[in-house]
C-alpha cells in the first residue's frame, strides 16, 4: 500500500493495483496548485469525508477526467450521481467490499455543506483494510471516544489524522485519538494550508515523540509505504 500526501487532506492510494484519491482539493490550495496536475492522476475510486470545498474542488473535474467512483455518504454521493457521475453511496456504520479492500464509513465530529450552503450529509471517515494493510482516515473532526471502537475490530497500520487545530483536531487531541484507535504511527494532515491551520512542524513531532509515537508530516507529492 502506498500513499501519497497533496496537501490538506488530500491523498493518493495505491492498493491492489487500484488507484484511491481521497478529498481531492488542489487546484485551489496554494501550496499544492503549482505541484500537481489534477488532469494527470489516476483514479479508480474518490472518497469523500465530507462536502467542505477543501476536500471536493476537484472531486468531479477527476471523476469526469478518470471516470473514477465517488464513494461518500447518500447525501454527497447523490449530488455527484446528478451530474452524471458514477457513485458508491454508504452511511455510518456501514462496510463494503470493494475490489481494492474492505472499507467502512465512520463517525466525525465536524460540520458538512456544500460551497453554495446546501446540505452535504453528515460528515465522516473511513477505515479501509487492504493488501493486509489497515488505515484509518478520520477526515475533519474532534477528538471524539467514538475512535474507541475502531480497534475493538481492527488492527491499525497507520492512522491519518487532522492536527491543524481550529477547525478540527488539533496535536494534543491528536496524541490522545492515536491512544484511542491503538495506533502509535500517523500521518498528520489538515495543516498549514492557511493561517488558521499553520502548525509548528519540530515541535509537533516532539510532543508525538514524547508520548511515544510517530508523527509524520509529508512534504507536497511525497509518498510513504506500508
């Protein structure tokens, strides 16, 4: 399993030979708009956390591009069916076997409507298990003692978690939601995109290294694998 980090929340996987972006939003960030082609990526499957504008911009321009899937929840997979595009509807709770791997919709704590205001369902994460490899990908939320549940069914590999603060989770949380779904590697995202959300790189490392854990921040394009 391979992933790559495009800034915010955005991420490439590759897993089984198929090609996963989730929360596609890098046209508009400023700093992934100068470093990735949305036109040139490949994409079997795009999931969806949520309908904030800084994770679906480029959602349909890729899907239309690559003919990928939209998997998201009914709300937000709906309003992608209506504009011709093919689409895995789930909700919370909710497991589906995919070609790829096993995926299941999780709980968030955030908010979820479109950029013109219209309801965008309830906001979400996911757990995916492929390649016997299993990620957690918490999207936009708060700490929240849901994320006990997760490994009361499955073992984590990675967990992908917002550390920016001010609108999600910020380090501290961080430390503590790693605890809860028994995972001591992750991946940071949902930072430094703008002023709301700048972190301090060395000193967020260090207070994951202090409680015995690993925290790493990707630069723009840069890949890891499990």
């Amino acid at each position: 399993m391979k992933i790559t980090f495009y800034g915010q929340n955005s991420l490439a996987i590759e897993v089984s030979g198929k090609y996963i972006l989730v929360d596609p939003f890098i046209s508009g960030n400023p700093l992934s708009k100068d470093k990735v082609d949305i036109l040139k990526l490949k994409a079997d499957y795009i999931l969806l956390t949520h309908a904030h504008e800084d994770h679906i911009l480029d959602a349909e321009a890729i899907a239309k591009n690559t003919g990928a899937k939209i998997v998201s929840n009914y709300e937000i997979a709906m309003h992608y069916q209506t504009k011709g595009i093919d689409v895995h509807p789930m909700n919370h709770g909710g497991n589906w076997n995919f070609d790829f791997g096993k995926v299941k919709y999780v709980n968030a704590v955030h908010t979820s409507s479109f950029p013109d205001g219209s309801y965008g369902g309830q906001p979400g994460g996911f757990v995916i298990e492929g390649e016997h490899k299993n990620i957690y990908i918490a999207g936009d939320t708060a700490l929240t003692m849901d994320m006990k549940l997760i490994p009361m069914q499955t073992k984590l590999d990675l967990a992908i978690l917002p550390i920016g603060d001010n609108f999600t989770m910020g380090i501290d949380d961080a430390i503590i939601a790693s605890t809860f779904v028994d995972c001591e590697k992750v991946l940071g995202v949902h930072y430094d995109t703008f002023g709301f959300i700048e972190i301090n790189h060395d000193e967020a490392k260090k207070k994951f290294f202090d409680a015995g854990k690993d925290l790493m921040l990707l630069e723009i394009g840069e890949s890891i694998e499990l």
